[in-house]
C-alpha cells in the first residue's frame, strides 16, 4: 500500500528553534525523535492487574493472564514497546465477584503505573450481561437498574482523570435475547429495552465524567447493529465511537471486506475504534462455527505456517485500517498466547514469551516505517527546521536542552525555546 493512502496520518510543523536567551539558533544541528503516536495503537492491559496491583487476596481470586511473575515483567517491556493505549478489565462478576467489595486498589494501581509511562488507559465495560456478579441473581429489575447504575457512576467517577475511556455498553444488539447463563442484565434489558440500557450507561457516565470519551461496543456488524445506531442517534444519547469487534479465528476477511465494513459504520460521522482484533497463528476456525464460543478444543497450537500467515494478515491489516480516516484506534486483543481467548494461538507473543512473527511484523510499521527515529537536522539561518512525520509528539534537542512539541495537523508552525 502506497504512503499516499496514510496521507492524513502525517503531518508537518515549521519550527522556530531558540535558545536560553530567547533569540533563534541559526545553523545549528538539532536531534528531532518521536515519542509517541497520535493513533491509538492498543491492547489488552489484563496481565498488568496482577504484575502491578499484585494478586487478588480472596481465594477465588484468579490472575487474568494466567502468567508468572518473571514472565509478565518480560512481557511488559513487550507491551510497552509497541503499544499506548490499554484496556482494562472492568467485568461486574470479576471486579466485585462479593457485593461491596470491588477490586478498586489493584485496578487502580494498574491504571496508574500505566498512565505514567504515557500509556491512555480504557475501561472495559460498564454494562454486559456476560461475566456477572452471582449475588445480582434474584434481586428484582428495579434494583437490578438502580445498583447498575450506582456502578457506572462509581467507576467512571472514581476513575476520573486516570481513566477516561470506556466501553459505556457492550453486545447490546443481543442483550435481550442471548441468556449466556443465568445473569441479571438479560432480563433488565429484555423488560426495557435496548435504546433503555444504552441511554442509562452513556447518561449515567456522563453524568459522572463529562469529559469521557464513551464508546458503543459490538462483535454483531449486521445490519442490526447499524439498525442499534440509528436508534440510539435518533433517540437523542450522544456516544463519541463506535466499537467494532473483529476476532478472526476463522481467518482474515480481507481488505475489501474491511473496507466495505468500515464504510457502512463510518457513515454515521462518528470515529470508529477497531476494540477488539485478533488473528491466529495456528489452524483456523472451521467456516461452519457460528459461535465463535462453541470452539472449545484441548490444545490449539501456534505452527510455523500459522505465524506466517499471522504476520502478514496482522500487516495488510493495521495497513487497510490506518488507510480508513475514520478509524482511531486499533486494540489488539491479547500479547501473550498463554491465557488467550478461547485458548487461540492468537497472541504477537508465544506463550514461552518468545515473539512471533507477528509482533516483528507490527513492530516493523509502528516503530519503524510509521515512525520518525532520532534523526540529526540543521536550523536555516533564521532558527528554522521542518519536521514530517505521523501525527503525535516529538522531542527537539540541542546538546543537553530538549524541548516537546507535535505534529497534530497536515501543516503548522510552532516556537520552540531549548532553554
């Protein structure tokens, strides 16, 4: 794919670079680097609860990744190489699996460490009917709705400022129809209806965060789901993306079906976060299975063939969804094998913690050619420099003194003082 297909990934800005005494430095050889990505390059933060906020203490307390210790300190240097956005795992039956008791620290903690290494963290969701509290059963509907929305409003409240994405809904196109086992949300949302359900979680963490960025979330891209969105916009609940999943067990759908899928949602002018992708690196899925839940097999092993296919389809990828101005963010669903979804061979990272392909493969665009390394230029005569690159923050230095600065449109200018 030519780089004028990501045209409107990249920009430039004409620096005025001075000195400690405010005046242009003429001639003078400066060291530009970027440092981060405007993009949203993502993915799943679960390991990080238990390496940073520590094992849960109740017994039934489980890690979310199923690593050890000395692995996830490996697989963090992983993570962080390549990725700056997380989401982490904020499921009502797992973050208070005892009424009252929410795993507020760890979560916390987590979100923190994350945040101070520039990583934008999301929470992931507010509501679903999947993964629910067994104390919830039996209460009746009206307190059902009024401890869910007393959860939204503690989560995205408490969380302010450190988390400021969510998932406000996800899978809300099923909600009332698909029981996945007993839970209390089904039948709230069978009793009131889906616009109800959607215009409670975005109302309510409004409410608790007006600056949050809240998204709607599915895997069902019907025409059911498009049906959802313009129910939802014509009712009036303003959401700020539209969450699309795409888990390809079964094999990468192709550039032109990723691009027919993109423009039917991107009709509706709203940003669209690719929330949860993956593709394996093993045998795929047979054709046949609906449910991608009902593959449930004993082992499902990464192969030498399989990371090949893996790296290029994880490739052609990343590159047709970049192509699309109305993606902004890609979330890629798991780094390790070990603890993958379903048991899929669908990491970047063998479950030994060795890389595979794939992450060569994505390192190679994120890091390498959709990115400006530390690269030497030289101001004009009057303290000029222009510098080109992928939208998102750079660093000028000159000798000790370094400066921050970001390239965030096709053409800008900016002062800069090294002081």
């Amino acid at each position: 794919m030519s780089d004028t297909s990501l045209r409107h990934r990249r920009g430039k800005t004409t620096l005025v670079v001075r000195g400690p005494e405010g005046q242009p430095l003429p001639e003078q050889p400066v060291t530009v680097a970027q440092q981060r990505h405007a993009f949203g390059f993502g993915n799943i933060g679960f390991d990080f609860v238990d390496l940073v906020g520590g094992p849960r203490p109740e017994a039934d307390g489980q890690p979310f990744g199923g690593t050890d210790q000395v692995d996830l300190e490996r697989l963090g240097e992983l993570w962080l190489n390549l990725f700056n956005t997380a989401t982490l795992p904020f499921y009502w039956g797992s973050y208070e699996p005892r009424r009252g008791a929410p795993d507020t620290e760890r979560l916390t903690k987590t979100a923190r460490w994350l945040a101070e290494r520039g990583v934008t963290v999301k929470g992931h969701p507010l509501v679903w009917h999947t993964v629910q509290p067994p104390w919830l059963l039996g209460v009746d509907l009206d307190e059902v709705e009024r401890l869910q929305r007393a959860r939204i409003r503690d989560l995205v409240g408490g969380f302010a400022g450190l988390i400021d994405t969510w998932d406000a809904i996800n899978e809300a196109v099923i909600m009332p129809v698909f029981a996945n086992g007993d839970n209390a949300i089904t039948p709230l949302a069978r009793a009131r209806g889906r616009i109800h359900m959607v215009r409670m979680a975005f109302e309510e963490a409004r409410a608790a965060n007006p600056a949050a960025t809240l998204l709607l979330n599915d895997f069902d891209l019907s025409s059911a789901y498009e049906c959802l969105i313009e129910g939802v916009l014509e009712a009036g609940i303003r959401i700020d993306a539209i969450g699309l999943q795409t888990h390809m067990h079964q094999g990468y759908r192709g550039e032109e079906q990723m691009q027919q899928l993109l423009d039917r949602f991107a009709r509706y002018g709203l940003p669209l976060h690719l929330t949860e992708t993956t593709l394996v690196s093993g045998h795929l899925m047979p054709p046949e299975i609906v449910d991608l839940n009902d593959y449930q097999i004993p082992e499902w092993p990464s192969t030498p063939e399989g990371e090949a296919r893996q790296a290029d389809d994880i490739a052609r990828h990343y590159r047709s969804l970049l192509a699309h101005p109305a993606v902004e963010s890609i979330n890629y669903w798991g780094l390790t094998d070990r603890g993958a979804w379903l048991g899929a061979p669908a990491g970047l990272v063998r479950a030994d913690g060795s890389r595979k392909p794939s992450y060569d493969a994505l390192e190679a665009l994120i890091k390498g050619e959709w990115w400006l390394p530390p690269t030497t230029m030289r101001t004009d005569a009057d303290g000029t420099v222009t510098v080109e690159g992928f939208l998102g923050d750079y660093t000028v230095s000159a000798g000790d003194r370094t400066a921050r600065f970001t390239i965030d449109a096709a053409d800008t200018a900016a002062t800069i003082d090294l002081a």
